[in-house]
C-alpha cells in the first residue's frame, strides 16, 4: 500500500460539463485517457465522465452521444484525494 503522495500522477483531463459526449469522447481519445474531470461555468468540479460512463449510460440507452450533454450522464460529485 502506497500513500496517495507516492503516486506518479499525471495532470488530469479538464473539460466543460457542457460539452457533447461526442466531443469529450473525442478528447478521451486524443489524450489516451479513460476518464475526464468535467467543470461547470463557475470553474467549479462538477463531475467526472468514464469510458464505462459513455458505454453504459449514452450507448445502451440509445441517447445520441452529439446530442447529449456530458453534464446530463456523468457521475456527479465524485470523492477527491489530496496528497
């Protein structure tokens, strides 16, 4: 077991909340990254968007990912860590 300060953490993916699921996927994919943190207008930590999170609740559900707000599928007040 490692303390979170011991971790080799790279510097997280920041987006709009507002933006289409189709345009955060895109950016998961050029950044090679299975989650993005999401903000709202405020700047403030509104959520975070998976991999698991487009999967389940924007292609099963049979939303259209260019339609759907990425604020209206995420997980919403996801737990933080500090160092």
């Amino acid at each position: 077991v490692r303390p979170v300060s011991k971790l080799r953490l790279k510097p997280p993916v920041v987006l709009s909340d507002s933006m289409s699921v189709t345009e955060v996927a895109r950016a998961m994919k050029d950044k090679r990254e299975a989650a993005v943190l999401l903000r709202d207008q405020a700047g403030t930590l509104s959520g975070i968007l998976t991999d698991t999170d487009v999967t389940r609740r924007v292609v099963a559900a049979g939303l259209a990912p260019e339609k759907t707000s990425a604020r209206d599928v995420m997980t919403r007040n996801p737990s933080t860590v500090s160092q």
